[in-house]
C-alpha cells in the first residue's frame, strides 16, 4: 500500500485512531495534514511526524472546515486521501434524562462535522479531477443500539447513511467513499465510556465489554487504521459505498 507523495488529510489527528493513521500513512510515504480542536494537544501527540502540516479547527465551523482543506491545498497542492474521522461520544444518560444540548453537540460534530468535511473536500477532488479515496469513521454503534448512548448512535447511523450516499453521488468521477465500524478500541474515548458505565469501577466495566467480544479484547488503533489504509489504497480499487465492521467476531453474533 504505497502512499509515496500522495496528500492525505485527517481529521481527529491528535489521538487514538487518527494518530495510528497518521504514523501509519507517514510510513507509506504519504505528505500529512493533520487537523484537531487543540493545536497544543496536536503537536504533542504529532509533533514528530516529520513534514506534518498541524491544523487546529473546529470540524463542526463550516469556516473552519473551509480553511483546513484551503490550507492543505495551499501546502501541497491537492488532497489525495481524506480520512473523516473527528467525533465524540458525548454525555451517557438514558433518553428520559439526556440533554437535548448533548445531543445537538455530538450530532453537530459527528454528523454536520462528517458532513462538511465532505463538501468541502468533494468539491476538491472533483476539481483535480483524477479522483480519490473518502474514509469516513462510523462505529459498531451505528448498526446497533446502545443503552444510554443515543446520541452517539443516532450520529453513526447517519454517518453509515451519508457514507452511502455521497459514494453515489462520487462513483462517476472516481472518489471512492468507504467507511470503518469499529467496536471497543483501546482509547481515551473507551476509558470515557467505562466511566459512564461504571463510575469508580472502570476495571470492571473494561472486563465486561471485553468479554462480549469473541476475541475477549478490545482492537488497538492500530489495527483500525490497517483498515483505513487498505480502503485508501489502490488494492480497494472497486469498493466505494461499503461501510466494515473490524469487531472482533461481534458481527458474527447477530443476523
């Protein structure tokens, strides 16, 4: 999967999944933008990948969405590669007790936010006019349900849904539209959500979610953007519009 000069942009760059890409794409040659909320954060989780252009922005400012891909052009010419793959999990609680600002929060980022990028991006690569490859970061959550979470599930199914939909719109001038599911990965995001479950007994709470997996683990952001990388690639030459699930065996257990 050789990436050698070609322009990759990332979103959420600063931790977790984003940063495993970052360093992943970086091997394979590729020419970094990297955008998060904090640019201080961002320099100190990517500082070292050398050549990296560091954006801070809000994804969910259509400004600033408009800036991060203007700015990614004005440094390199062109994007390549998009991975769309800033979100939150936002506030735990159970539909009777949510927050409507909560969820106007998650879905702003996790929705508008996924959403823009793709505009804004789009409209580039069709103006290059040779194509390119979209991942979008859905979740397990958004073909599942979840007690407490339907915010964040709520706004993963939509992202499986404008995932979808924006690969039809793109098949004709060669953008390629794809999207990862990931089950429990072993980020902050998790830790945030161990807390929900079980607030002072985390250990417990990572125990129980891990022995629901058939592999008895959680995945590594590693492992996730291995995924991103082989869907960026021209060995994913033919899928456009499919959304996989990387769970461990979850799939296996459902219809």
């Amino acid at each position: 999967m050789d990436f050698q000069d070609k322009v990759v942009l990332i979103t959420g760059a600063a931790g977790g999944i984003g940063l495993a890409a970052a360093r992943k794409f970086a091997a394979e040659g590729a020419k970094l933008a990297l955008v998060d909320l904090d640019k201080s954060t961002l320099q100190d989780a990517a500082g070292d990948i050398e050549g990296a252009l560091l954006l801070s922005a809000n994804v969910a400012d259509e400004a600033d969405v408009k800036r991060y891909v203007g700015e990614t052009v004005k440094a390199f010419g062109r994007v390549d590669v998009f991975v769309n793959n800033a979100g939150i999990n936002g506030d735990f609680k159970t539909i009777d007790e949510q927050s409507f600002e909560n969820y106007r929060k998650v879905l702003d980022v996790n929705v508008i936010g996924v959403a823009m990028g793709l505009k804004h991006v789009v409209a580039q690569m069709k103006a290059q006019g040779d194509g390119g490859a979209i991942v979008n970061t859905a979740s397990n959550g958004g073909l599942l349900g979840a007690p407490g979470m339907s915010a964040y599930v709520a706004s993963k199914h939509a992202v499986i849904g404008i995932n979808k939909s924006v690969a039809l719109e793109t098949a004709g001038d060669g953008i390629r539209v794809n999207a990862v599911c990931p089950s429990g990965v072993d980020t902050q995001m998790m830790r945030s959500i161990e807390t929900n479950a079980m607030k002072g007994n985390e250990a417990e709470a990572r125990k129980a979610f891990e022995s629901s997996v058939p592999m008895g683990r959680y995945a590594e952001s590693e492992e996730i953007a291995d995924l991103m990388l082989f869907l960026a690639s021209e060995k994913a030459s033919f899928i456009t519009g499919a959304y996989y699930r990387i769970d461990g065996g979850g799939a296996a257990t459902s219809a």
